[in-house]
C-alpha cells in the first residue's frame, strides 16, 4: 500500500509583527483551494491569535490536548475553505509549564490522524525560545517571514543560524513579506544571506515576495481572510504561487536526531 508522506511546515519568524498568523491562515486557504487537506496548528504557546482572526471562540484547545483531557480532533474549528483549525490559548497560563515531554505529547497526538491530512501547518511563536525552537525543527519544512527593516533581518539572520547551529536545520524556505516590489524581495534575501555568513550546508530557498497591502489588515478586521475580500489582489496571487511551489516540491523529510511530526508515516512513505 502507498502511503503519502504528510507534510509539516513550521511558519516560523525571527521576530514578532511580520504577519505571520495572518500569512499561515491565507496561505492555509490557498493549500486548500489546490486541492489539499490542510490541517492549521496555532502553536503560538503565548499569544495565540489564528481563533481570534476567524471570529472564533473554541471550546478547547491546544493545552487541553497537551494535558491529555482530549483529543487532537476534539479541538477542530472549521476554517475557511475547508482548513481544520487546531486553536491555541492566549496569555500562556495553561502552558506555563511547558517542557519535553509537552512537546512530545502534542506531536505523538497528531499521528493517528496521518491518513486524513496532507498538510500540517504550525504557526509558530517568533523569537528565540527554546521551547518554540523545538518545535521548528520536528517540523519536516521550515518557513520563515523576513520584512524589510533592519532589525527584523538581524533577528531573522539570528534566528536561522540558531536552528542551524543548535537545532541541525540546514534547509529554509524564506518568505519576503510587505515588501513594495519583487527587487526588493531579492534584495531582502541577498541582506539576509549576507547578515547570515557563508555555511556550505546551509540552504535558503526564496519562497515568495509578498506586497504590503492594507487590506490584509481590513480583512483580518473582519474575522476574514483576502481570499474571501480581494480574491484578485496581488498578495492572494503571491500566496497561490507559495502554495504551488510547496506541493512542486519533492517531499523529502531531513532527519535531524530530535523529536518529528509524524515520524512513522515518514519512514512507511520512503522519507526518512
């Protein structure tokens, strides 16, 4: 029997305030509209903002599963265009204690559910914690957002060589995000890679050039995504394109030592 390999991708950022939670559930959307099942994770252990975008009040949530009061499924809220989103908790509290073994329980939860998801989408905390970073690096893809402003690629920059370094992530796929023109997006990443360094085993993939528009902002206003208020705007597009380029490429899980989003459907389908 084939087994389709299921593929985890951690939204991740060097720091807060690049648009983040607002890129997974729109590129989430555009995944789903290519014909994928698409399972969203809000796994922004302190400030957790997909359920409050889509106007959503869950019941339960991420910690709940965590704790072992309920399932992975018990959580799902339906999102747009047939997402099924896994809500997080805000302020922390039920998740103060984090650590391991957390981890570990929220990632073995997601495995009975291999063969009902083909994407699994992780919005992840920016920023440097550990315990974030963990959760980076068990996903088998590692996308970043970088916008243009010194900072955000200094943190980035550092960001990157830390889940390199500590973590043994070598491949990145890299969104430039609010940028005003496709120039510009390169320029970003020449930026990024210059702040970076040279690293023979280092790969950065320029996923995406994403436009600043304001109504990315109006929509999430809204409790609604830009596919559902500007269908035809050019970061919609952008988005298609990063969607399309995601299922394109080959599917291949990069080992790294640690715990990993469903590891036996990864080694049954030929990934590991």
């Amino acid at each position: 029997m084939d087994v389709k390999p299921v593929r985890v991708a951690a939204i991740a950022s060097g720091k807060g305030g690049v648009g983040k939670t607002s890129f997974s559930i729109n590129l989430a959307e555009a995944l789903s509209r290519a014909g994928n099942r698409v399972l969203l994770m809000d796994a922004d252990f302190n400030l957790a903002n997909v359920h409050l975008m889509l106007g959503q009040t869950p019941e339960q949530t991420i910690a709940d599963v965590m704790a072992g009061r309920c399932s992975i499924e018990d959580t799902f809220l339906p999102g747009p265009a047939e997402v099924k989103v896994v809500p997080g908790v805000r302020g922390g509290g039920d998740l103060a204690g984090i650590d391991g073994t957390s981890l570990l329980s929220l990632i073995q939860s997601v495995d009975d559910i291999a063969g009902e998801v083909d994407i699994l989408l992780l919005d992840t905390a920016g920023g440097l914690r550990e315990r974030d970073m963990r959760l980076v690096a068990a996903a088998s893809d590692v996308m970043v957002l970088v916008t243009p402003d010194k900072v955000t690629i200094a943190d980035t920059a550092d960001y990157i060589r830390t889940l390199r370094l500590q973590y043994g992530v070598q491949h990145f796929n890299v969104v430039t995000n609010m940028v005003r023109s496709q120039r510009e997006g390169s320029q970003l990443i020449q930026a990024l890679q210059s702040q970076i360094g040279f690293d023979h085993d280092l790969v950065i993939r320029h996923a995406g050039t994403l436009p600043y528009d304001p109504a990315v902002r109006k929509a999430s206003d809204r409790a609604m995504t830009l596919f559902q208020t500007s269908p035809d705007s050019k970061v919609c597009r952008g988005m298609r394109s990063i969607a399309d380029g995601m299922s394109q490429q080959s599917r291949v899980y990069y080992p790294r030592g640690g715990m990993t989003f469903f590891f036996e459907n990864q080694v049954l389908a030929g990934g590991c």
